[in-house]
C-alpha cells in the first residue's frame, strides 16, 4: 500500500514542498533525492496517513 509523503526540500529560490506516493519512508526519501538531486531533502509523512 502507497502511502502519501512530503518532500521538502531545500532549493536556492526557497523551500518548496511536493507531494510523493511510496511504500515507506525509505522509499520516499530514495525518490525525493532523484527529484532534487543535489539539494538537501527530508520527507514526512502527510498528516491523517496511518503510521505503521
């Protein structure tokens, strides 16, 4: 079952947050890098998600 992430990341214009679907966290963190690669990344689970 995909749950639903935040991917914040930190960018030189700003902080943007983007939603991604993934199995677990690992996995989440695994696809916000490849969105921005090179920039510092940290991903939560999105609020009303259960937790495992």
């Amino acid at each position: 079952m995909a749950l639903l992430y935040d991917v914040i990341a930190d960018l030189p214009e700003g902080i943007t947050v983007t939603p991604v679907f993934a199995a677990d966290k690992a996995e989440a963190l695994k696809a916000a890098k490849d969105l921005f690669p090179g920039h510092r990344v940290t991903v939560v689970l999105k609020e009303g998600e259960p937790v495992s």
